[in-house]
C-alpha cells in the first residue's frame, strides 16, 4: 500500500513535468494539488520505514546529502505542488485564478500556525530567515540609550544587521560570547541574566547553532527576557523542520525560519512568528500591495507580488513532515547524528567540536579532520563518493559539518563516516 502511494505519486510527478498548460492545469484548486503520500512512522521505525521516506525524494539512490543545515532537498510531491502551481498562473495569470494560488498562501498560513502552535495571525510568509530578522531588526523604534543583545554564534542576518542598524539608530549592542564546547543551559541563562540591564530592548538568539549544533535554553531566556521587560528574537532556521518546535511554551516575541532548509519546502520561502503581544510595536520597512489575509501578515507581508506557488510548495512540505510525524522526524535526525558524533569520535586524530549531549546538541555535527585539507576532503567527499557536507573556516572550530536529517539512511552515515576514516590514513 505504502510502495503503492509512493509510486503513484512518482507517476504524478511525472506526469506534471510531461504536460505543458493542459486545460487540466486551467483549474488548480488547491483541493486538486498533488497530496503526499507517505505513511505516519510508526512507534519505533525500522530502516525500511524510512528507505521508503528516502524514495519519496528525486535524489538519486546513494546520494549522500549531509547538509540539511544549509538547504534541503524536497520531497517529489513539494517540487510537484509548486510545479502545478506555477503552470497554473501561466496558464491563466488572471486575477480570477490568481485568488487560488492565494488561497494557497493562506492556507499554508494555517499550516504553520498548526505547526508551531501559534494562530495564523501571528504569522508573516516571508522569503527566508534573514528577511525575517531584518523586518524585526529594521522595524523595532530603538534608540539612543537602548540595548541589543546578541549571541556571538548568531547568523550574520542577526547580529551583522544589529550592528549595521545599531550604528544607523543609534542603540548600543552588547555580545554574549558562545564557549566550546557547549558548557550547559544553565551557564548561557546566567551569562543573559548577567548582561541585561534595565536598557535592555531585546534579546536575538539562535536556537540550534548553525556552526557546530549548540542547543539554547530558549524557553528560559525567552522568560528572562520577558521578566525583564526585553523583547526575545527566536533565529530557528535550524530548528524549524527538524526538532518539533513548540512556541506556544517556548514563548518568544519573534521566531525566524526558512522553508528551504529543514522543512525540505520550496526555496526562497520562510516565515516570521509575531507573538500578538508584539504587533502594537513592531512596523513594516516595506510597504506595498497584495499582503496576507489575516492579523500581521495584512501589515508586515505587503511585500507586492509573490512567487504563491513556492509558499504552496511550502504548505506542501508541511504536509509531508506531518505526515511522517514530528516527533518521528525529531528522533530520527537526532539519532543519525548521534551516530555520527560517536564514530567520528573513534576515528585517530578527528576533533570533534559537538558536543555529545543531546540536551545540548542537535542534528549538526562539525569536527577537525586532524591535518587534512578540508577543502579538498570536501571536494573528495563529493567528486568521489557521493557525499555532500560543508566545510568551515579554519579561524572558529574549523573542518567540516555534517548535518543529517529525515531522508538519510543509516548506510549514508556509515559511508560518511568509512570515507573520513580512509583519507585520515591515505591523506587526501
Ligand atoms: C542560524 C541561521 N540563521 C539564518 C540563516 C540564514 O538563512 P537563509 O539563507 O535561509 O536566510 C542561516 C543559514 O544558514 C542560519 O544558519
């Protein structure tokens, strides 16, 4: 039944690419969308279980790809639903049919609002993270004599745009410094607590850092904040689509992701959460025509027109991972992970920089291949066994980061970790 679902869907796919603006692409709806169509994992699934994930996906079989951290691959029925969707505005870009892509949109609002427990008001459609820590970067009135706190293992679009618009408006922006490896929740709530002072306006944070895969006490320093009066920016882009991300008790302010990435959507979509205790303060730095329905996304997505088709794609994706189950999609990433950590650990002369606690780690995975040159270790890894990862800058916990997700096989981690293994004796 389930190799059933997957093959029609294949044949779906298929067919989509082979038909150019039929008069059955005329009406997309989103009820006639291609649907997933993947079965719930079960309590504890087997590799079989997810070999059938890993087919629901246009890579091609024994292709590696161990960078979720930095773009996703997506599953056919997303590049499928975007597909269709697009050829449907091309078909007929009336206004009239039009309205069904944006009904599309909406209703991947609500998608995401189910996911991360928020309601659909509290949710902005954006192109990707760093558009959405900007809008809160650029749309905040601070001023001389405010502060900004930021992390130092925050993503440029954070703590690069403080900077920049600290200098422009005036405010200060004070750092508290990440310690490798990771030295527990409850040493960065006091580093924060330390920090704030009564000029404090906000908090930006990364949830799980994108260098080596650091957990931050969120739900905490999103209180701390809060009790102190500060407002809390949420960059999730490494969390979003792979831990199951609850911010109806995590509580921030602001929550920032992309589609591209973990959640395996279509590129160049993302999502910004506003908390409704916020929308009163925060305003638009781009103001236009054509934005979302409802609550925020009516002042903050105005952004004129839109590529609806890849928001369509993303609720697609959405799909897929509710499908599979959240919780599922969580343990599987963290279970390869750990994996990983373990073996590369074994291997002479590998340091690896993540730390082995899964209460303080996730789903990246970075490490000092001894004195190889990590530069042709990742070309090596590519060019002759199909591995994909990424490489780091020598000057902060340098080498290379793997970082598995859902749609990996318990074969790609044993390959990854067998290849390491060969160039660290034979050298590059
Ligand atoms: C923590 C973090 N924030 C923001 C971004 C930016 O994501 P995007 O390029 O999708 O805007 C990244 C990208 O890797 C990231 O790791």
């Amino acid at each position: 039944m389930r190799e059933h679902s997957v093959n029609r869907s294949r044949r779906d796919f298929a067919r989509l690419f082979a038909v150019g603006g039929s008069a059955a692409l005329f009406s997309a709806r989103p009820s006639a969308w291609p649907t997933t169509a993947i079965q719930q994992a079960p309590p504890d699934p087997d590799e079989r279980y997810w070999t059938r994930v890993r087919e629901a996906f246009i890579m091609p079989p024994g292709f590696a790809c161990l960078n979720a951290a930095n773009l996703c691959p997506s599953p056919a029925t997303v590049v499928a639903a975007a597909d269709h969707a697009a050829r449907s505005v091309d078909v007929d870009p009336s206004a009239q049919n039009r309205a069904k892509t944006h009904d599309g949109r909406e209703a991947t609002r609500r998608k995401l609002a189910a996911s991360l427990r928020v309601t659909p008001e509290e949710i902005v459609i954006t192109r990707n993270t760093s558009e959405s820590n900007n809008i809160v970067s650029s749309g905040l009135d601070f001023e001389p004599g405010d502060e900004v706190l930021i992390f130092s293992d925050n993503h440029p679009s954070n703590d690069a745009a403080w900077r920049q618009k600290a200098q422009r408006f005036g405010f200060t922006v004070k750092v508290v410094n990440q310690v490798n490896p990771h030295p527990g929740a409850e040493f960065y709530v006091d580093a924060f607590r330390q920090q704030i002072t009564g000029a404090t306006r906000l908090i930006a944070f990364t949830h799980v850092t994108a260098s080596v895969g650091d957990v931050l006490p969120v739900r905490e320093l999103c209180r701390l904040a809060r009790d102190r009066g500060a407002l809390s920016l949420v960059d999730g882009a490494q969390s979003f689509g792979v831990l199951d991300v609850d911010l109806s008790r995590m509580q921030p302010d602001f929550y920032s992701g992309s589609a591209h990435k973990w959640p395996c959507g279509s590129k160049e979509t993302g999502l910004l959460f506003v908390s409704s205790r916020v929308h009163g303060r925060i305003k638009p730095s781009i103001v236009s025509l054509y934005p979302g329905d409802v609550g925020i996304s009516r002042t903050l997505e105005a952004f004129g027109q839109r590529d609806e088709a890849a928001m369509i794609g993303f609720g697609a994706a959405l799909d897929f991972q509710q499908q599979v189950g959240a919780d599922a999609i969580e343990k599987r990433a963290r279970q390869l992970t750990m994996m990983l950590t373990e073996e590369l650990r074994r291997i002479d002369g590998v340091s690896v920089w993540t730390h082995a606690d899964p209460s303080r780690s996730a789903a990246v995975v970075s490490f000092r291949p001894g004195n190889l040159d990590t530069r042709k270790l990742h070309q090596a890894l590519y060019e002759r066994e199909r591995i994909v990862c990424a490489t780091r800058a020598p000057a902060d916990r340098g080498g290379l980061r793997f970082s598995p997700h859902f749609y990996n096989l318990e074969s790609d981690i044993e390959r990854a970790v067998a290849a390491v293994k060969r160039y660290m004796s034979t050298g590059v």
